[in-house]
C-alpha cells in the first residue's frame, strides 16, 4: 500500500515552458507554486534534457515546497533521482525500467505510475506492482513527441474498464477535453502546457480543477 | 572499501560503433566478449541513447557474460540500472548525480568511478566516496561531444600529482598514447573506439593490453 495521493489535477513540469520568472531552477518552482495555489493535487518532475544532478537539485527544490503541503512529488522515470531527493514516487513509461524492477528499488510505500497507451499495453505491463496509471495521449499533443497515437475519451474508459486502479488521463487537456475525460471515468486529469505555458498558472490550474469537480 | 578491480585496460561500450553482429543486444555482447578475451580488465556499460528497460536488459546481458569471468561490470549514470541489473558499480560524469548521492544509493561495496577533467574539477568533487577516476579526454574525440578540452598526458599527470587513487585515462586513446599516459602515471587506459570500432576487437584489445604492460 503506497502513501496516499490524488490525481484530480496533476502536473507534469516541462521547464522549456515555464513562462513566469524565466526558465531554470526559479521559473520551475515559481509555476509548480502557482499551479499548487490553483489546486494541483500531485506534480511531476519531467525534464528529458536535464542530466541526473540538475534533477536531483530540481527535485530537491519542489520536495522543499511540496512536502509541507502534503502534495506528492513524482519524478519522470529516473528511479535514483526519486530516491537521492526522497521523492514520494516514479512515472515510468513504457520504454522506462519494468515497473517491478522499479518498485524493488522503491520499496513498498513510494507510489508507482505507469503511462499505458491503450488496452494492449495494459495487458503486457507488471500492473501488480503498480499504483496509478497514466492513459493517454487522449489528444496529439507536441509536448511528448515519441507517445503513441491518441486515443480520445473512449480510449480511457478503455482502460477504464480493465481495472480499479486510479487513472489520470493525459495529452493535451484543456477544459473542455478535460471534462470528457473524467465523465469516461478517470480519476483525474494530467497537463503539461496548460499550466507550464500559461502566462498565470495559478488561474489555469484553478479553471481545469473547476471544470474536473463540475464533470463529476 | 569497494570490490576489488583492475583498471589496465577499460572497455566502454558504445552500441553505434560495434562492428561484429551487427547493432544491437547481440552486437554489443559479441564485442565485449572479444573484448575481454583480448584482455579487458573491466567493463563500462554506456549507450546514452537507450531508455531505462533497454539499459537493464543490456546491463543484465553484460552481467551474465562477465560475472563468472570475476569481471566487474559498471553502468555509466543510471545507479538506477546498476542496482536493478545487480552491475558492480557506476561511472559518473560531472554533470550526473554527484557522488555522494550516488554512493548512498550504491553501498559501500559498488564501485563508483568519477571522470575529472583537470585538477579544478578534481578539486571541487566529493572525491572522499569515489574509488577511481576516469581522466581526459587526453585528446579530442568524436564519441563524446560533451567532453571538455583536450588535456594530454600532462593533464593526467597534473591530476595523478593530487591523489593515490587509481586513474584511467580516456579519449582517443591508441596504442602509442596508451604509453604515454601510463608513464604519465595512469594505472590503465580507458577505450570506446579503439575496440568498439574495431573489426577483430579481440585483437584490438590484445594490442593495447600489449602497450599498457610494456609501458609500465
């Protein structure tokens, strides 16, 4: 049993967006600090380009911010950057280390996310040693350029259908698509650039939570 | 104190320049075994291009190859990989996690190596938890393009004057500056191209294992 966590409006960092106080380490915290205020419930820590001391001192940072909040930090794959920071979990997608070889190192309690593209996936995955899942992309979206094709809403309840395990839907949610989402069953909903690349992430991240409280 | 280890002659494996069966898994196992039947004393696993499960499964290939032949492998980076593959130890760059991160995720026994690449950055490392450096590029080279500048057989010795721990020169290391850097005071020499490229690699080894001792 993990420590608990809820994926109603969770963000994904991608510091190439972050719009307010610049790029780096201070423009990172700044927009994770917003997106919070507005309500995100869970953040993750993604940075594709960044090398392993970057993300550690950058999951340092928003451990420092989160942890008196009592807002889960997750890091994007890296399961030694989790553990050097004492992160509360890992996102792995499916090219990233097997899920039960993660959470051998992870231990019992951290949680364990897992990107599943589609019912397929889900099948072939070590869904056993896994927390949450990551559906999607629900739409194309340029953020992530080597996910799999969208799926829409219909793809989530999908997946939906083949498990109880919480679900957040992810790939390029706004309000609208965010609403549809959960109404196909999912837990929550997962964004990148709506926060990251809004010029007011506190006011974007309030407007999403609105529009996933008001579809429940 | 970490495993013991000889560093005369370092394979570091890259999986683009392997010449014998071709790219992938079975390359890079044909390669390194030929390798070390031509006298490599120690393995580093490097493919910065694969994700974390193809990390493992090389990594875990490798093992099973070397384990029984008493040669340690390491990973490059990922600690994650080294603990998950059960590997001897990880080779960390200056831009990875730093050592001491990376030493608390290890255990004193996993060997974890530091490149350095002149005394300003042996200076400002955490040296006290690292068990060997790797110094250079002693001269420039295509398979590392974020290496810093060419520092020679005299940067060897500059950083060989400051410690007692074991060095291996790397960066566009043949036969003739393997010499060189091991009356520069190196205790072995580390190779990508020199055998990764080579289409008999088990002779390519031989030869430079032949430089080393003669050096010495």
């Amino acid at each position: 049993m993990s420590r608990p966590f809820d994926l109603t409006l969770y963000l994904v960092t991608d510091p190439r967006l972050v719009q307010i106080h610049g790029e780096g380490l201070r423009g990172l915290v700044a927009t994770v600090e917003a997106a919070v205020k507005g309500g995100a419930t869970i953040v993750q820590l993604r940075d594709p380009d960044a090398h392993g001391r970057a993300l550690v001192e950058q999951a340092r940072a928003l451990k420092a911010l989160l942890a008196p909040l009592a807002i889960p930090l997750i890091i994007n794959d890296r399961v030694d950057v989790a553990v050097a920071a004492d992160a509360d979990g890992v996102h792995l997608g499916q090219d990233d280390m097997a899920p039960a070889d993660a959470r051998a190192l992870l231990g019992p309690e951290r949680i364990l996310g897992l990107s599943v593209g589609n019912p397929a996936e889900f099948a072939s995955s070590d869904i056993g040693v896994v927390d949450y899942l990551g559906v999607g992309p629900v739409k194309a979206t340029g953020t992530k350029k080597d996910a799999g094709a969208a799926i829409g809403a219909s793809g989530v309840a999908a997946v939906r259908a083949l498990t109880r395990l919480p679900i957040v839907g992810i790939g390029g949610i706004d309000g609208a698509l965010a609403a549809e989402v959960i109404r196909a069953g999912a837990d929550g909903v997962a964004v990148v650039s709506a926060i990251c690349a809004a010029p007011d992430p506190e006011h974007a991240a309030r407007a999403l939570l609105s529009a996933v409280t008001a579809a429940r």
